[in-house]
C-alpha cells in the first residue's frame, strides 16, 4: 500500500466514468465542486451538471425532483451540510418517498483537519443511519469509493456515502476485494479479537494488527463498507469466532458502526465489546494526523486499546 488517493478524488473520477456509461446520472454540487472533487464530471459533462450554489436543503429538493424524472442525481458537500443542513429535507423529500437520489458527501470525520469541529462532522453516520430505507456506505480506499459510486447508480433507493478529505494508502494485492453492498469484506484473520471498522479507520486496523502480531496477538480486522444494511452474518461468525469484538470509526461512538454492530449481536453473542471513536466530544482544527492522534484513532492507540480490551 504505497500510493495515497483521498476517497473524495475516486468518487469524482468515478463520476465522469459513470457519466459515460449512463446518461441519466446527472451531478449537483452546493458550490464546492473543488473540494468534492465534482469538478472532474463538471468538466466532462458540464450540460449534467448543476452548481446548487450555497444552498444544501434546495440541492437536495432539486435532487429529488429530477429523480422522479427517471434521472439519477448525486447530490454532493460537505458531510455536515449535507446529512446536518439538508437534514429534513432528506428525510421528508428523499427517503420518505423513497426517491433514487445518491447523497454523497465529503470532508467527514475528524481527519478534515484544519477546518475545525465546525465542519469535522462526527453525527453524519448516526443521522442517516436512523432514516428509514437509507443505505449508508463509507469506503476504505479509492478503489472501494470507485466501487461503490459504480455500486449505487445501479440500485434504487436513496443512498447516503460519506467520504474523506485526507488521501490514505489504496490497498493492493489480497487487500482488494470484491464490492457488494450488504456485504462485510474480512481483511485478515486472527482468533484474538474481531475489528470491525470502516472508512480511513480500516488501514489503521491494519496497521494495529500488524504491530500486535510482532507481539504474538493475532486480530481479524473486517472491513464494514455498508453501514446499512450491515452484513448481520459476517459480524454474528466472527463475534462468535473470536469471542472479543472491537469497532473503530472516526465517528461519534454514539449512533454509527459500533452501535450497529452491537445491535447485532445484542441478545445474541456473548462476547466483550468495545467502541473505539470519539467519545462524545466536538472536533478541533488541527493536522489531521495530529487531530487523529488526539482522539486515539492511529494505528498504535488502537493496538493498545484492542491489548486493554484482551
């Protein structure tokens, strides 16, 4: 894993791809087609594409209207202003009547760094999570935002994904894996402990079981991509399996990965479990890495905190 792409760029690229093969995709951005990386499908099918200007809630209202068209529109910005500011109208205009609007949104979690707990949005899982009928997807890498962009114009239904400002390591080799919606991707196997994880978290899920397996401790890390619906089988086999559970997000532990997981198994795995993410607490401008540390999602605090929960 050498090269780093931000899942951002590969879900633009992806757009101007997906452009080609399918001509009812259309695009809409809320002024930040730079940041969202919209730009690149602005620039190859500018007569798709609609500049929203500073105004999520009409975005995605507008979304909604041309979907009832037979069209499929990718509604893109920032996460906070899409799954916080538009919030009521993605839930009364989108999901409700179950529109095929796709809500894409970028600059999630803590790692946006410098823009600070303003815009660092650690709710968006939680938020679309509890509308009824919302499929919620957060991929690891490029590939997988590649994947997904391709996975989400082929089904109907609305779809919210989020994805991340930071560029991290695209995975190569046996880390690749087949994209299904619903379906959990298991990274590595060990019989210690079972991590689930999602988005940027994942590579540091991997980075934590390489540096316990230099101390004997063998983790299966498994990748969760969709959120909703999660892949219910791949979690109840591997609590089951390794008996400790532990969910890494960069996310409020309150509301995303960790609490659907528990779900899960609630009631039906005896097992120790332990939700790894931002506990209760706002975002802070910082380096990235330095915001990341801060809140103990790097790769050796989460193998200190996976040898504490052993």
């Amino acid at each position: 894993m050498s090269e780093k792409i931000a899942t951002r760029e590969a879900y633009g690229k992806a757009l101007v791809e997906l452009g080609e093969q399918n001509k009812n995709v259309v695009v809409l951005d809320a002024d930040l087609a730079g940041a969202t990386m919209t730009k690149y499908f602005k620039a190859a099918h500018p007569e798709r594409f609609f500049d929203c200007g500073i105004a999520e809630a009409n975005m995605m209202n507008i979304g909604a209207g041309l979907s009832t068209m037979g069209l499929v529109p990718f509604c893109s910005t920032f996460a906070m202003f899409g799954a916080g500011r538009a919030y009521e109208q993605i839930r009364n205009t989108i999901a409700y009547p179950r529109f095929n609007v796709k809500i894409c949104c970028s600059h999630a979690g803590v790692s946006v760094g410098e823009d600070g707990g303003s815009h660092q949005c650690i709710e968006d899982i939680a938020l679309m999570r509890v509308i009824p009928g919302m499929t919620v997807i957060c991929p690891a890498d490029a590939n997988e935002a590649k994947a997904a962009t391709m996975a989400i114009a082929e089904m109907n239904g609305p779809v919210y994904m989020r994805l991340a400002r930071l560029a991290t390591p695209v995975f190569e080799g046996d880390m690749v894996k087949p994209f299904e919606i619903g379906k959990a991707n298991v990274l590595r196997e060990g019989k210690d402990a079972a991590v689930f994880a999602c988005g940027l978290m994942v590579n540091e899920a991997l980075e934590a079981a390489k540096l316990l397996a230099a101390e004997g401790i063998e983790i299966s890390v498994i990748n969760v991509h969709t959120i909703k619906p999660i892949d219910a089988e791949c979690v109840t086999k591997y609590a089951e399996k390794c008996g400790k559970v532990i969910t890494v997000e960069e996310h409020s532990v309150i509301g995303g990965l960790g609490d659907a997981v528990a779900d899960v198994l609630m009631g039906k795995v005896c097992c120790k479990f332990r939700k790894i993410g931002v506990n209760d607490q706002f975002g802070q401008s910082g380096k990235a890495a330095d915001v990341l540390r801060e809140y103990g999602l790097t790769a050796d605090q989460i193998a200190a905190k996976v040898k504490e929960t052993l």
